[in-house]
C-alpha cells in the first residue's frame, strides 16, 4: 500500500502528494462466490471526499481470467459517477443494487485479464463489475484506492473511516490515521452503523 513501487504508478494521475484511501482483498473461492453487478465505486462513496478523485490499483494475487470470473469496465463512462441504481439478488450478488440496464452498454465490456502481480488502475467513476467465479482457480485480488492530499475527507466521514498520508505532504487539511496502530474504535464504529467499506 505505502510501497515506491505502486505510489509510482498512481503519481502520474493524481500528483505526488498521495493519501491511501482504503484497501481490500476481494477473493473469490474457486467455483463459488457472488458476481459483482455493475456499479460505480463513487456512488458508495458519495458524500465521503470532495471532489470524488480516487483511483484504485487492482493487483492481481491470482490469475485473473474470465472464467474466474475478472473485473470488467465499461471504457470511458467515468464521466458522470452517480447512476441510477435498481435492485439484484443479493443471493448471487455482493452488492444489493446495479446500474440500471438502460444507462449501460454492456456489449461495449472489456474484461481486465491479468496474471498475478499484474495490476489494472481505474477511475472510481468508472462503470464495472465481475462474474462470479465458474472456474477452476481462486480469483483473488488487492484492491488500494488512493486520492491526492487536495481532496478533503468530509467531517462525516472522518467519524467512521481513516485515510493514511502515503506520500508527499498534506493539502486539504485532512486527518491522517497511524498505519502502524489498529485502530478498534474506527472498527467498532463501522459495526454499529453497518457501514461497510467499498
Ligand atoms: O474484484 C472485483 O471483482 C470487483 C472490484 C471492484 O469493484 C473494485 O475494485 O472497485
């Protein structure tokens, strides 16, 4: 997450002054697990940062293919951010809603095929979603979303979720938690007020 080597690639997009904004696996058992229906990140995040900048690197622990069931983008619809959303079954999905098939083109889909270490950026705006997993290897992978210190975290949002200065120096006047603490309160928060990450 803090590592040279991963600050380097979201650099270039957001500037060297970095803040890790979350981070997670996301791991599907082999012929198992929920599909991801399509969905913005920055539709969960509404509310959290000003402006919605976050970019997050998807690192690949397994191969990532489409039988087991990879990440798939809908290029180029990270205009906007804030779809329509109607309701999916939450029996095989993670989420319990989806964009609304009429604001997508699912036919326009690039799937993200990659090999572990491999990593694919994308745009918290941007249209995605995943199969599940029809196939014969575990489909895992290391989601590490950043954003530039400019972008403010909300008062709100600083009562249940932490963000950790990665790299260069703050802007927005943001809090920045201890990375090498954990941090049960924030935790114990989330859990009364069912917040859960994206
Ligand atoms: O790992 C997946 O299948 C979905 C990933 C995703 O939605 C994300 O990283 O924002």
């Amino acid at each position: 997450m803090f590592a040279d080597g991963v600050l380097d690639l979201v650099e270039p997009i957001i500037g060297p002054d970095i803040a890790l904004f979350s981070s997670h696996f996301i791991c599907k058992p082999k012929g198992d697990g929920k599909c991801v229906p399509w969905h913005e990140d920055s539709f969960y995040w509404a509310g959290m940062v000003e402006p919605m900048e976050i970019v997050t690197v998807w690192l690949a622990i397994d191969p990532s293919h489409e039988a087991n069931g990879c990440m798939k983008v809908l290029p180029r619809t990270h205009d906007h951010g804030y779809s329509e959303y109607g309701p999916v079954d939450t029996a095989t999905n993670v989420f319990s809603t989806e964009i609304k098939k009429h604001l997508r083109d699912d036919s326009k889909a690039v799937s993200i095929i990659l090999e572990p270490n491999h990593a694919s950026l994308h745009d918290g705006k941007l249209m995605h979603a995943s199969d599940y997993n029809h196939g014969n290897l575990r489909r895992c992978g290391y989601t590490m979303r950043y954003m530039s210190t400019r972008v403010k975290l909300s008062t709100e949002a600083q009562q249940y979720h932490q963000i950790y200065l990665a790299r260069g120096k703050d802007h927005a006047g943001n809090p920045y938690a201890d990375p090498t603490k954990s941090h049960e309160d924030f935790a114990r928060i989330r859990e009364t007020t069912k917040r859960r990450g994206h």
